[in-house]
C-alpha cells in the first residue's frame, strides 16, 4: 500500500472527471485511492461515497512493519515507524471522516474503525470477503481416514507473518508430528518465496515447497488437514475460506481464524503451540465423528455467509439504504 501525508494529495484529473456523467454512487477501493476520491468529491458534490476497506490499512501496516522486524527490535517499532504509523492513520481517519459509507470485511476491522473515528459508526457496514471463485463449484471431499498425516499450508510467501508460520511449520510442528507420525509430511505452497526462505525449508525433511501454484485446488484435495499457526499479521484469511470450501480440516491459531465466524470445536481445531498442533492431528486421525462434523459444519458455513451470491445481496441491500437516504 501506498502511504501518502494528507497535505501532499493532490486532486488528479479534474477537467477529466467534470467531462463525465454524474454517477448515483462513487465506490474507491482503499484509501490508497484517496486523491482519486478527493477528486471525485469535489467534481460531483453530493454524490455518495463509499470506501471499500479491503482491511483498516493502519492497523495492518503496523503489524507488517512488526512482523519484518527482528524479534528483538520489535518493542521498539513504534518510535522507529511512528511517522510512518501516524501518515497511515491520518489516512484512514480521512476516509472514515468523508465517506458517506465504509464497508468493512469483519466485526474486528469494525472495532478498530470505531477506535480511529468513533462518530462514524453509523456509517460503518460489515460485508465480508467471499471465498474464491475457483470454491464455489468446490465440494467436500469424503470423510477420510489417514494414518501418515499429509499437511498444507498456503500463503502468499512474500508477506512477512505468512513467512514466520512457513518457518515454525517446518522446524517445530512438523518435527513435533513427527515424533508420533515419523511419515507426516509437510506441503507449504504460495507465491513469491525469496532464496532465503527457499533455502531455509529445503533444510527440513519430509517438507515440499510449491513455489507460485497454477491453482491450489489440487493441493487441498491431496492434504489430509491444513494448519495455520500464524501468531500476527492481518488480511482476509482468504487460505481459511479455501479449506472450508474443499473440506480440508482446519488446525488453527486464534489469530489466523481472526475476523471470520468459525466457532472452535465446530469449523476448527483451536492450536497455538506445536504440541496442541500435534495433539489436534492426532484427534483428527482417532476421531471420525470430529472430521466429518468439522468438513460439515466448515461447508455449511462457508456457502452460507461467504458466497458470492450472499455478499452480492448484501452489497445490493446496502447501496439500497444508502441510496434511499440520500
């Protein structure tokens, strides 16, 4: 994301946007865009106006810059990125002061919107991500059992969160599901892993890296579970909304499930150490019943609060009120 100061938007293409029709209802996606949106108040006052806040980009800019420090630099990142923390606010602050509406993807983004700007609260609305498209025509596979676990986990490779639980994956769960189950194996799959990273996983046994996937469809058919143990980070969990979709049971952390309605116990095994992450496989290799119930419950929720279909009425419904008031 792109950080700007407020005094340095400037109002792009002016002359360009008077030449245009004047439109029921302006959507900018992400405060990024915020020149474009000033521009677009000043050409067509009046005009409702929407934020699509994709994520509260300060928030997730703070634990980014966290993430990709050392671990023992992190207590100091609020003076060494302080200005570039308070730019990022700044920012958000604006949008959620100008907007006639903002569209947020969970209950926990809503909180901390309220944090920055609480008088816009009644202009808040929480529209959830949706799974893929590639998931829609997904279906959970079978209950199946499986005596040498087959593990995945997929991320985006070049964010800083999703390269620490690649790494903890590899040198301290797997080793730890190994003990018990000395053939687990590990896929970690997603785009743009560096010659570091690279490096640092092919030094483990029993562990495949699938560097930038054509799709991930055939990696979720083939994993016995996927285990999601990041400890920060931010972003739509769109890994979770896959595993849901395709039936791969689900061993998690509270913050990778973060923002989304599973239930732990019903959608996923709750897991924040290794030795939980073990004891969980373990339970989802004795118990069939917990399988099933989790592939059961995982799809039902899915297809019903994060479908195309579901977000498509949502969205529908609140331009609708939006419109109806203005």
């Amino acid at each position: 994301m792109a950080v700007y100061q407020p005094e340095e938007i400037r109002q792009p293409l002016p002359e360009t946007l008077a030449r245009l029709p004047r439109p029921d209802l302006v959507v900018i996606e992400g405060v990024a865009l915020m020149a474009q949106a000033l521009a677009c108040r000043a050409a067509w006052p009046g005009v409702p106006l929407v934020f699509d806040f994709h994520n509260v980009e300060s928030n997730l800019l703070r634990q980014i810059d966290r993430a990709r420090l050392p671990a023992l630099l992190r207590p100091l990142a609020g003076v060494l990125f302080r200005r570039r923390w308070q730019a990022a606010e700044e920012l958000d602050r604006q949008a959620l002061e100008m907007a006639d509406r903002v569209w947020l993807c969970s209950e926990d983004d809503r909180a901390l919107a309220l944090e920055l700007c609480p008088e816009a609260a009644p202009r808040l609305s929480v529209l959830p991500n949706t799974m893929p498209q590639w998931c829609e025509g997904a279906t959970p596979r079978d209950t199946r059992a499986f005596s040498a676990p087959e593990v995945l986990f997929v991320g985006h490779l070049g964010y800083a969160p999703n390269k620490h639980a690649a790494r903890r994956l590899a040198a301290d769960i797997l080793p730890a599901l190994r003990r018990d189950f000395p053939e687990a194996r590990l896929t970690i799959a997603g785009r743009s892993p560096n010659r570091r990273l690279r490096r640092d996983l092919a030094r483990h046994d029993n562990v495949t890296l699938v560097a930038d996937p054509a799709e991930v469809a055939p990696l979720y058919d083939r994993a016995d579970l996927t285990i999601l143990p990041l400890t920060e980070g931010g972003g739509s969990r769109i890994k979770v909304l896959e595993a849901l979709a395709t039936g791969c049971p689900i061993v998690a952390s509270a913050k990778a499930v973060e923002g989304l309605a599973l239930e732990p116990g019903r959608h996923y095994l709750p897991a924040e150490s290794a030795a939980e992450a073990a004891s969980a496989t373990a339970r989802l290799m004795r118990e069939p019943e917990t399988r099933a119930q989790l592939i059961a419950e995982g799809a039902q929720l899915v297809r019903a609060r994060y479908s195309q279909a579901t977000i498509d009425r949502l969205v529908t419904e609140d331009i609708a009120r939006l419109l109806s008031n203005t």
